[in-house]
C-alpha cells in the first residue's frame, strides 16, 4: 500500500465528538491482550493488504502489522490517531499507519484495495450503517474478506449491559437514530450486505469472546468507564442532572463485580460475548 493513501476526515460525523470525549486509549489498555488473540484467528500473512476500520489506537492494527500485514487504521477520533502512530513510533514499524476518516465514507481509498477489512466494535457504531456495508465491499478486492466483531444487543455480558444500563440514564436518542446494535443481529448484518452486493451464503456468523483484563479490582475499572469512555461518560453526565449519579454508579459496579472471573480481587477479568462476521467477497 503506498505512503499516499489518504482517507477523507468528515467532521460533521456525531461520533466524532463522542469518541473525542474521552480517551479510549484507557479502555484499549485492558483490551490489548484479546485484540492480539483475534487477530492470530484472522489467516493473516506476511504482505497482505489489511484495513483496520475504526481502529482506535492499533488494538487490533498493531498486532496485524507485527505478523507482516501490510495495514492502513482509519479511525473517527483525532486523539485516537495520534496515539496509535505515536505506538506505532515506538515499536519502529514501517508497514503500518493510522490516519483520520470515516467509516461511512472512503473516498479517498481505491476500489479493490484490501485482501482483509477489518472492524472490531468499530464501524458498528458509525452512523449510516448501510453506507458503511457499501463502503466495506467496495475497498475489499474481489476474493477478499470482511470481518467484523459487533456487540450483541441485550446480552448477558458486560458491554451490552453497559450500554442498557447507560441508556437507561440518557435522554432518547434523536429521530432516526439507528442503534449500533442491530450489527449483532444476523438479520441485519445479512440485508446490510446484501444492499451492497453480498449474497447471504457469502456471509456467516460466529459468537466469540472478548475478555477485559485489569491489574486492579472491578470497581477501578467501572472508574475508567466513568471517566473515559465517551457513551458512560454521558450516561453520568445526564445522570447528574438527574440526581441519579449514585444509582448509576451502583448498577455498574455491581455488574461489574458480578461478571468478573478474576480468583484475585485486586483483579478483573471479563469475558464479553460479540458476533463475529465474516463476509466473503
């Protein structure tokens, strides 16, 4: 892939906002040793064309370039971007930059690009999400695969109960929102590609798992939540206004404290379920 592929950054994206507003980076940290453990599932292989969607800071991107991928991020948040290259600066690899854009539209990438699209809880939560089918299939070359990971709405596990939870203590979202969920929907996922040219047999689905892992007990971790992930951190913002900070924090350090697997408790562990897709082009 040459140095000038660029990706068009559109500002107008409501999301762009909402992951700026906290740091990832934080929550990324206790994702790192399972974003490793999914990519060595993906048949990566030395020189092969990979485009991490809504990468954030190299989670999953960095170890895809450590196997000798050749690998583009384009991520929404500009303090994202500017993490995952200053990692990717201090690991000195060559084959890998991330760059701002938007998942709903990559001018700016050519048709055919990529043996491997790639989008891990990323572009599930872009807006217009059949734009983002169509944007997937076409930059992904004939013979290529798509995979996505996608949160399953109403799970059991952590992340679907936190965004239940948080949405519970936040205002109703605006007319014609579509929720980031309906990509853990088989149904969904199926007609979303199939706009975009993918016949259904082309498409299959496979629940997987993704554990958090913390050096500090649940309750530390609900803090990081709190205070860094851009969906929790409005939930109390809104809960505040309502006098409701309390009871929010409750629920979520007792979910927490509930989910987590760790023998030690000044550790977390916690397995998240997640609909792995993979779409063959």
């Amino acid at each position: 892939m040459s140095e000038s592929t660029g990706v068009q950054s559109i500002a107008t994206n409501p999301n762009k906002a909402l992951w700026e507003k906290g740091d990832f980076t934080k929550m990324a940290e206790c994702m790192r040793e399972s974003g490793t453990a999914l990519v060595n599932k993906l048949g990566i292989t030395p020189g092969m064309n990979v485009l991490d969607l809504g990468c954030g800071d190299g989670t999953t991107a960095l170890p895809a370039a450590r196997i000798g991928a050749n690998v583009l991020g384009v991520d929404i948040a500009r303090n994202l971007v500017e993490a995952g290259n200053k990692r990717i600066r201090e690991e000195g690899l060559t084959n890998i930059t991330i760059r701002e854009g938007d998942a709903t539209n990559l001018e700016r990438l050519e048709d055919d690009a990529f043996d491997l699209v790639v989008s891990i809880f990323g572009a599930m939560f872009a807006p217009k999400p059949f734009d983002v089918a169509k944007e997937m299939v076409r930059v992904t070359r004939p013979g290529g695969r798509i995979i996505m990971g996608n949160w399953i709405p109403n799970d059991p596990t952590l992340v679907a109960q936190i965004l239940k939870i948080s949405s519970a203590y936040t205002p109703p979202p605006p007319e014609g929102f579509v929720s980031p969920m309906l990509w853990g929907v088989e149904s969904h996922v199926i007609e979303r590609f199939g706009k975009a040219g993918i016949p259904a047999e082309n498409i299959s689905f496979e629940r997987d798992t993704y554990a958090f892992t913390a050096p500090f007990p649940p309750s530390q971790f609900v803090e990081r939540f709190k205070n860094y992930y851009g969906p929790t951190m409005n939930a109390f913002d809104a809960a505040q206004k309502n006098g409701k900070t309390a009871e929010l924090q409750q629920e979520l350090e007792a979910l927490f404290n509930s989910q987590n697997k760790s023998e030690d408790p000044d550790k977390t562990v916690i397995p998240a379920t997640f609909l792995r897709v993979t779409v063959k082009r």
